[in-house]
C-alpha cells in the first residue's frame, strides 16, 4: 500500500466532502478505515490520520500563503 498516496487521497476527499470531513473530525479513525476498506490495527491508521490532518493542514497553509500573495499584489 502507497501510505502517502492514500493520505493525499483521502486529503482530497475529505476536502471536497464536508460530509465526510465531519466524520474525520468525529471519529478519524472509523472515517479513515471506511475510505481505505479495509480494517487495519489502530495504531497503523492513527499513523495515517496523522498523515492526513498534516496534509489538510499545509494544503490550508498553502492557500493562505497564496491568498497573502494575492493580496500584496493589487496593493503594489
């Protein structure tokens, strides 16, 4: 299994569905074993919801940082 393909793929599901982003917040690791389909042990998919909220979390950092840039751009 590709671990940072299935992270950066949940990333982007979870991204474009809020509904299932909702469940990630709720419970991260039943949400994570139902897109994966398959039941892995705990630790295994605590280490990939580690993964995704990293991803989700730079993705954000991303656009701010391009939404600042955007920003200072019509200023000068």
């Amino acid at each position: 299994m590709d671990i940072k393909g299935k992270i950066e793929e949940i990333a982007g599901k979870l991204q474009e569905d809020k509904f299932l982003a909702e469940g990630f917040k709720k419970e991260p690791v039943k949400t994570v074993e139902k897109l994966l389909g398959i039941d892995l042990p705990d630790d295994a998919v605590k280490k990939i919801v580690d993964g995704v909220k990293a991803k989700i979390s730079m993705d954000k950092l991303g656009d701010a940082a391009g939404d600042i840039k955007d920003k200072l751009k019509k200023l000068f």
